[in-house]
C-alpha cells in the first residue's frame, strides 16, 4: 500500500518527524526528510534510512532563502520523474520557546513565528501545486494542545501554533475539490528533544507524556482513511498532564 508512494517529511532528525519517518519507510514508502542535522539513528532504524527509500534534504527552514533553494529544484526534480511525485507532507518541525513576551528580544520573535509558522506557509505554496495537480494526497500538520488554548508564557509559542490551525482549517477547506486532504494534529506533551533547552518537561510517568510514536501513529491513521474522508483535526493527550520543572 506504501511502496512507490512519496512522502515529505520536515522534522526528520528527532521526536514526531523522525517517528513518522520510521513508520512511512518500514512499510517501504519513499521519504524526503528534511532537517538542518541528519537523522541520528539507533541499529535497528539504519536499515531503512540507509536504504534509497530515504533521502535526507538538509535545510534551515527559518531561513527563506534556503527554503526555497533546498525544495524547489527537488519538487522539480519529482515532477519530471514521476507522474504521481509527491503522496504526501508532514510538517513536523519547530521548536518551542517560552516567557512573558516583553522578555522577547524582536529576533526571538521574528524566528519562532519564521520557524513555526511562516516556513509551513512557505512549504505550502510550494507542494500544493504538485497535490493540486496529481488530485490527491495529504498535507498534515503538527500543531499543538497551544493550537486549542492559549496559557501563562506560551504567548507568542500559541500564537504560532492557534495561526498554524486557521491556516490548516482554511486549506482544508480551499483544498476539497482538488481532493487534497488537509489535517491537524495536536499533541499535547511528548517526551522528545523539545524539551532540552526549555526549564519544564513532561511529568516522569508514562501516563504524564505521549511518545513521538503515538504521535506518528495518529499520522499514519490518517493517510489510512479511505478516499472521500478527510480527518479535520485530532487532539492527542497524555491522561494525566504534569508539569516537571527542571
Ligand atoms: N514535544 C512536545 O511536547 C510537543 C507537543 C505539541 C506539539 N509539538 C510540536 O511538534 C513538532 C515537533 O517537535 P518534537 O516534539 O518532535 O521536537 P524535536 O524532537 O525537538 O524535533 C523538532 C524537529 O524540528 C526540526 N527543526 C527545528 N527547527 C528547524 C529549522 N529551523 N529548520 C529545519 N528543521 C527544524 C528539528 O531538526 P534540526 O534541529 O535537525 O533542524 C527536529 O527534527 C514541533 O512543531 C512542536 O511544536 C511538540
């Protein structure tokens, strides 16, 4: 059901990106993974990254220029070889950043809406086309539980993620009668390097935190359904949130 089928993936190094290409290339579909570093893989993940199903794409994705030079000759280079070039997206990157908005340098703004928000619009009005075109295909997003609340710290951090969901909404819309399907999925804590360099975690239990495999394994539900249907959004949460400051 996946073989021959194409997917890009942003995020692909670590956490939900790295998940969902671990499960797109175990059922043998082709995966452009995009990240500034290469995946780091344990034993039993070489195999399949290794293999020409995997093909790494490094790129800044903040940075529009890069963006830009990095997949557009790629969408090209697709377009030229195949009939159907591209399956599906998945945009998994971002990263988040925390603090009263005054504490916000502009650059501090400016690169978190960039990277979490404008570089997915960007993405967008490159591959759409290419969905467009062919009649099919999913685009799905990683937004957040920050897509659906807004909360103490997570101003700017929200309002990347509530303005991921309005664009999501509005493309699913805008997409029906190309037969594009366009999805959401907010997970709320993970346990993945998203929390490194923040001073809170996910609580320690395993009911305090989803695994990016959870996460990827929502991914892989909706590029399951069958034609005709589309999942709008899906809400993913530990059973029972704990915050752990560090
Ligand atoms: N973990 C959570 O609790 C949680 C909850 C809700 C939503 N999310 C969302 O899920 C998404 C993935 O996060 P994660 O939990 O998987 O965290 P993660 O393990 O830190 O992964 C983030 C990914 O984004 C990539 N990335 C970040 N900045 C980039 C840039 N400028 N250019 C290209 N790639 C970039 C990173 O790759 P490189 O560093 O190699 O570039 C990495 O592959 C994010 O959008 C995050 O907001 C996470």
């Amino acid at each position: 059901m996946y073989a021959n089928r194409t997917f890009l993936v942003t995020g692909a190094s670590s956490g939900i990106g790295h998940a969902v290409t671990t499960a797109l290339l175990s059922r043998s579909a082709k995966v452009i993974g995009v990240s500034r570093r290469e995946p780091e893989l344990t034993p039993t993940e070489m195999h399949d990254f290794d293999s020409e199903n995997f093909q790494f794409l490094g790129c800044d994705l903040s940075d529009f220029e890069s963006l830009s030079n990095s997949l557009e000759p790629e969408i090209r280079r697709l377009r030229k070889e195949k009939s159907h070039p591209l399956d599906g997206v998945v945009l998994c990157h971002g990263y988040g950043d925390f603090g009263a908005v005054e504490q916000f340098s502009n650059e501090r703004i400016s690169l978190l809406i960039d990277t979490n928000l404008t570089s997915h619009i960007m993405i967008c009005r490159l591959v759409l086309p290419v969905l467009k075109t062919v009649g099919a295909g999913d685009l799905i997003f990683i937004g957040s539980e920050s897509s659906l609340k807004g909360g103490k710290k997570g101003a700017v951090y929200c309002a990347t993620k509530f303005g991921l969901r309005g664009f999501a909404q509005s493309l699913r819309q805008e997409c029906a009668t190309s037969n594009v399907k366009v999805s959401i999925v907010n997970p709320g804590m993970v346990d993945t390097g998203f929390f490194d360099d923040l001073d809170f975690a996910p609580g320690e239990s395993q009911d305090n935190q989803l695994h990016a495999e959870t996460v990827a394994k929502a991914v892989m539900a909706i590029f399951d359904m069958p034609s005709g249907s589309v999942v709008d959004e899906i809400n993913l949460s530990p059973i029972k949130t704990v915050i752990r400051n560090k």
